[in-house]
C-alpha cells in the first residue's frame, strides 16, 4: 500500500489538537485519539456511545514507547518479539506515574496495549509523540468497519477525518490476553490460541465468558448487523433470508453469500464483517449461517457471530 503523506500529516495535525480520528489497522479500523489526553478520550466514548467501563486499546509504534507507561514480564517479551507488530493485544500493569488517561482504562491500574502492523498505523505512530487510543471505528454493540466506507456509514461527518487505508487484511479484532501472572485469554481474535501456546509452552485457558466482565469484548451483544442471525443452519433457509457460507457450494441461490471461495478460514476471517454489512443492506430481514468448523480461525467467527446472534 502506498503511503500517503499528506493524509498522515492531517490526522497527527488533529490528533495533536485532541481531536478523533479515524485509523486503519490490519484487524479492523480503529477510532483513534491521544491517550494521554482527557479531552481526546472522552469524545472517543461520546461519539462510539460506548459504556464508559468498556476500557480502550491503547496503540504503540514500539516496546520502547511503552516503558513509561507499563511493566512487562518475559511472556511479553517472547510474544513481543515473535508475533509484534501484529493482532495480538497485551493487557498489562499500568505504572503509577503513567500519563494514560484515567478514562482510558476506567480508572483500572491495568492497560490493554497492542502494535498495530498497518504501514499507515505505523507511520503516524512514528511521527506523534503520545500512543493512541483506539476502539474499533464503529457505534457501540454494532459491525466493526474494515474500510474507510464503512466507517463513514456509521458516523457520517461527526468524525472529523478518516485516514485511508485500504481494506483491512485480517478483517476480525486482535487477541487479547491478559500476561499479569498466568497468561489467559480475554478476546478471541485475528491470532490463533495455538500460534501462543506453541510459543509459551503451555496451555493457555479461555476466560472470554466470565460473569466478570473485565473485556467488554466478552460482552454477549456484540459486532451485531442489527437483525437476527440464525447459527448452525443446514437445510430449510427462507427465502427472505440471508445464507452465510463458509464457503462455494455447487448450487448457489441469490440469497446465499459465502465467506471464501473454498472454505479457507483466514479469507473467511477478512470477510465477515463487510459480508454481515453488505447483507444488512440489501434488505434481508434475518440470516442463517451454516456450520463453521471451532478450528484456528473458525473459533474467532464463530465467537463473533454467537455474539451477534444475541439481538
Ligand atoms: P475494541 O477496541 O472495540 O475492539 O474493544 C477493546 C477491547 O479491549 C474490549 O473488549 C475491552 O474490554 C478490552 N480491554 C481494553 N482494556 C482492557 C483492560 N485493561 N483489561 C481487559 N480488557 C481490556
Ligand atoms: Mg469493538
């Protein structure tokens, strides 16, 4: 992707002034404002309508950056260097002299930090001299958005600029794991579990149902197209109805949309979200999804359509 200058130079321009800008990364499109700014942080939760003890990702050019705002251990410094910059979010301790915005992390002393892989992402990062906060680029509850398009359908002019950057290559939200004391994962996403625990040599638990909620992604509404979603789905599709496949079937119907053309599930991943989108908008009142095998991938999709299941 080429780099576009003059398009960085406006957002750090507005970010530098507090302001919300639009940002691509690899996963999905994040809303983005200076973490150290009060003003910048609220205005991310006001314009996402987001609940304020859902904390944000916060979004560094390098480990460098993130000393003076977080301790780490040595399974971050393993995944760091294996699997960074890249879909995978760390939550960690927040030292007491960090500057991170109090609404940022909800007051908590712990913060989610990830290093976005995007060549645009990682440019701007590289010319601002604060981290960025930064949600995914949607309203509350709804679809994430994996292009700038998407993002202008949801808040129209109330974002001040969306910074281009082409379709985003994962298509589906970082990992999320939580390394103080024994590593867990919080959020299923664009990095396979396997990949981590091959790393870290041991078997890595799932906390992504707690009663608890400490990551809101965990929250059972979610990346929903606002129209019921039927799971599991073989046979009897109406004909009202959406049918979201895996992959091509040797019949195809025009109601039938299929998430990669041979069932490969990191295609599949990249589609999901601009596939829920594109249906919602030609009118269908409700989907069926067949089944999706709880392999690699597949267990992401699977957690993001259960979640947008519940209406
Ligand atoms: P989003 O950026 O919209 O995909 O959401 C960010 C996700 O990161 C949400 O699920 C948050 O709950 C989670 N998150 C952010 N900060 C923390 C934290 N300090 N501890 C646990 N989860 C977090
Ligand atoms: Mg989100």
């Amino acid at each position: 992707m080429k780099i576009n200058l003059a398009n960085i130079k406006k957002a750090k321009k507005l970010l530098n002034k507090s302001e919300c800008v639009a940002i691509p990364t690899e996963t999905v499109y994040g809303l983005a404002g200076n973490a150290y700014s009060d003003k910048a942080c609220k205005k991310i939760f006001k314009l996402k309508n987001r609940p304020k003890n859902n904390p944000l990702i916060v979004h560094y050019y390098n480990y460098r950056n993130l000393i003076k705002d977080c301790s780490f251990n040595n399974n971050f410094i393993e995944l760091y260097k294996k699997f960074c910059p890249g879909p995978i979010t760390f939550v960690l301790n927040l030292k007491k002299n960090s500057k991170i915005s109090k609404f940022v992390t909800n007051k908590k002393n712990t913060l989610a930090v990830r290093f976005p892989k995007h060549p645009v992402a990682r440019n701007l990062l590289k010319r601002i001299n604060f981290p960025l906060a930064a949600p995914s680029a949607n309203l509350s509850t709804k679809i994430s958005a994996v292009c700038s398009a998407d993002v202008k359908e949801d808040f129209g002019k109330k974002i001040k600029y969306v910074l281009e950057g082409g379709k985003s290559s994962i298509g589906i939200e970082s990992t999320i794991i939580d390394l103080r004391g024994k590593p867990k994962i919080l959020r299923l996403g664009g990095l396979e579990n396997s990949n981590i625990q091959k790393l870290l040599k041991e078997k890595i638990k799932i906390y992504n149902n707690p009663s608890k909620i400490s990551a809101p992604g965990q929250f059972k509404i979610h990346y929903s197209p606002g129209i019921p979603i039927r799971l599991n789905v073989e046979k009897k599709i109406n004909d009202n109805e959406a049918y979201l496949l895996i992959k091509k079937k040797r019949i195809n119907k025009p109601n039938y949309y299929f998430l990669s053309k041979k069932g490969n599930l990191k295609e599949a991943a990249r589609n999901l979200y601009s596939t829920l989108r594109k249906i919602k908008k030609e009118g269908y009142k409700s989907i069926a999804v067949c089944k999706i095998s709880n392999n690699g991938l597949g267990k992401t999709i699977n957690d993001r359509l259960s979640r947008a299941s519940k209406l």
